[in-house]
C-alpha cells in the first residue's frame, strides 16, 4: 500500500491520540501523565523502548527497524505552557493553567501516528529509526541533556546519521512544509542589568545616584547595536521585556534593573551581541556614577539546518504532497526551538508544517494563544513527511 493509503488508515487514531494528549498538558520535565500516554502507545505497537534518560526521566526513546543498519531520528516536544485555555473545545485541557498552546500535542500524536506505519514495514526499510520524545522545549533545554545523555552518539541507541523534527506552523496552509538551509531560527539569549547607585529625595537628585535614569539610557543605548553595530543585512533583536526600580514619585531609589531578551542567526554575531551589550551598559553606568551587576544568561543555539539535509526535505515535500506544496522559506524567523541541540552534533532539518485551516491571515490563533488548537489535519501532512524521508535515506 502506499504511505498516503497508510497514514489515512491510522489518521483516526491519531487525531483521538492527540485530543487525549490535548486534555492532559505538563509543563517541562512534569510530564509524567504524557509519557505514560506515549508508552502506551508504544507497547500496543510493539515498539521497544527506553523510558527515560540522565536528568530527563520523562523522556521516551524508542528503535523500530535493523540497529546494524543507518539510524535516522524523528523528534517531537511533549511539553505544554502555563496558559488558561480559551478555545471551548471539547477535548480542551483538563489540567487547569496549563495548555498545549505551541502544538506539542500535534507533533507528538505525528510521530506516534508515523510510528505505526513505520513499524509495518519495518522490514523493508533501508534504515532504523530512532523516535525520540523530549520534554522539557520551552525554556528547560530537554533538547540539549537528552543529547548530553548520549541520545544521538550511540549510547542510547544506535548512532544517529540524520535527525528531523517538525513545527505546526499558523500563517501556513494546512497541506504546505516549508523550511530552508542554514539559520532558521534565532539563538535565544537574555540578560539581565541592575544599576546600583545610591537613593535619596527626589528634589535633590545631586545627593544620589540615580539607577533609574542609568537603566533608560541602557535600553536606548542597547537599541544602538542593532542600528550601529549590527551589518544591516544581518539579523538581530534587542527587547527589553521587564524595567523596575522605585517605590515612590518622590524617592530616587537604590536600584533599577532591566531585563532583555536577545536574538541573533549566527555564533559571531552572538558572542559580539553579547560583549556589545555588556560594554554598552558598563559604560552607560559609569557616565552615570552607579555600579552595574550584570548577568548573560546563555539560551538556545541558532536552529541551523543542513543544507543537504534541507534540500532533501524540500525534495522530498515536493514528491509527497505536490509541486506546490513546498514553499522555500526566504528568511529566519527570530523565535528559537532547542531541537538546535541536534543539529549542533548530526546533520538534519527542521521543517514547519501548515496548520491553518482557512486563508492564511484570516484570524487564526497564534503559537502560544490560548485559543491556538493544532489542526487534526495536518497529522497527516507530517506523518506522510517523516515516513517518506525514513524510506528515501539515504538521499540521492
């Protein structure tokens, strides 16, 4: 049978799959309900697995095929985010203040979808397959231990030739994969300032130091490494999210702290992101008379697709869904996704799957709303994506 006849065979319990999972969101390195879902699944397939890993006990690996042979990964996050769910749907969460408003709920109910039909020609397959189920994708770095583990290198499983993960992706069709070579996604770093200096009433500002007016100067001098230190066909984001200091109109106080999240595409142009930033605010202290403790807090990698691997997707979308169907993404977005981990270590891409039901741009709901449901029908778009790039590997 072919793969459209497959997955449409086991598209029905697939999207039942991810309504249960939809109903039971845990925030990262919490999903103890959602692992036990996916082992479930696993076991009723009869698909071997290994239930956690080093400081990621939620974590599922799990082999299908000849180990002796090539080792391709499939990835899907299984975390949720802490959002009171708005969409009155009725497989809506049933975990109060939680909610899968990124999706993960579609990405794992694929992959568990693509395990199925995997695992009924396993034999026929030129390769294994390693599906790997992470926690912890938004903020926890499950990513990054779950490779520190060993999960790609041969400790957990075979060697890893190739790694794909995917994305539901609202402003896309349902129908459409897209993706691109190189930086797809930003690193996602963040520091934080606190200008020390030294408090006193506020009509006689020539007694103190004042923190307050040192971080405002801070925040417009940062903006200046993006216009004046940042090449203009290059890429990078500055967004002070949080500024506080003070307690009264009347009071200078002893301390203003902000805080700032930081997006850049490529290493050089992170390490020089961060030491800009940080001689930038040092310098506006000093003019300033006040003290600075400053802290870099280092996010996810730039997520940094292969481009072989990136083309093979692209030819692979083409072949699968139609000629139309792949659209070639002209540039990054400046969000950020730890699957990054991967990539640093084996070749393989990343790709965005459609989601959208009507027009694109016709209202509907953003990654990370609390009326943002992954669309059943696009279970199928991935499912046909992953198992057709496990039975083409090699490319050729």
């Amino acid at each position: 049978m072919s793969t459209e006849t497959l997955v449409a065979q086991r598209l029905p319990a697939a999207a039942e799959f991810r309504h249960r999972l939809h109903q039971i969101p845990e925030l990262g390195f919490e999903e103890v309900k959602t692992a036990a879902a996916i082992r479930g699944e696993l076991d009723q397939l009869q698909i071997a697995h290994t239930d956690g890993v080093a400081d990621a006990p939620t974590a599922t690996i799990a082999m299908i095929g000849d180990a002796t042979k090539p080792c391709v990964a499939l990835r899907a996050d299984i975390d949720a985010l802490p959002v009171s769910e708005q969409t009155g749907l009725p497989y809506a969460s049933t975990h109060n203040g939680r909610m899968h408003a990124c999706g993960h709920d579609g990405h794992m109910a694929t992959l568990v979808g693509t395990a199925g039909v995997l695992q009924s020609m396993a034999d026929e397959l030129s390769v294994c397959v390693k599906l790997i189920f992470q926690p912890a994708e938004e903020g926890g770095g499950g990513a990054e231990l779950l490779v520190k583990a060993g999960v790609l290198d041969g400790r957990i499983g075979p060697k890893v030739a190739a790694i794909f993960g995917l994305h539901g992706w609202p402003g896309l069709p349902v129908g459409v994969v897209a993706t691109k070579p190189g930086a797809l996604l930003a690193a996602t770093d963040n520091f934080h300032a606190t200008f020390v200096g030294k408090g006193c009433h506020g009509a006689y500002p020539h007694l103190g130091a004042d923190p307050i007016v040192a971080a405002a100067e801070a925040v417009l001098s940062c903006q200046q490494f993006v216009s004046r230190e940042t090449d203009p066909t290059d890429s990078a984001v500055v967004t002070f999210g949080t500024i506080s200091g003070g307690t009264a109109v009347n009071i200078i106080p002893d301390t203003a702290t902000i805080d700032a999240t930081v997006r850049t595409l490529t290493p050089e142009q992170r390490a020089k992101a961060k030491s800009a930033l940080e001689r930038r605010c040092r310098g506006v202290a000093m003019a300033n008379n006040v003290e600075l403790r400053w802290q870099w807090n280092e996010g996810y990698p730039s997520t940094t697709n292969d481009p072989a691997m990136a083309d093979y997707v692209a030819k692979i979308a083409r072949q699968t869904l139609g000629p139309d169907r792949f659209i070639p993404i002209a540039k990054p977005s400046m969000g950020g996704e730890d699957f990054a981990y991967y990539l640093e270590k084996v070749p393989g891409c990343f790709f965005l799957v459609g989601v959208e039901p009507g027009r694109p741009g016709s209202g509907y709901p953003s990654l990370h709303s609390d009326r943002y449901d992954f669309t059943d029908a696009a279970l199928a778009i991935g499912m046909r994506m992953f198992v057709e790039l496990v039975r083409n590997f090699p490319p050729k």
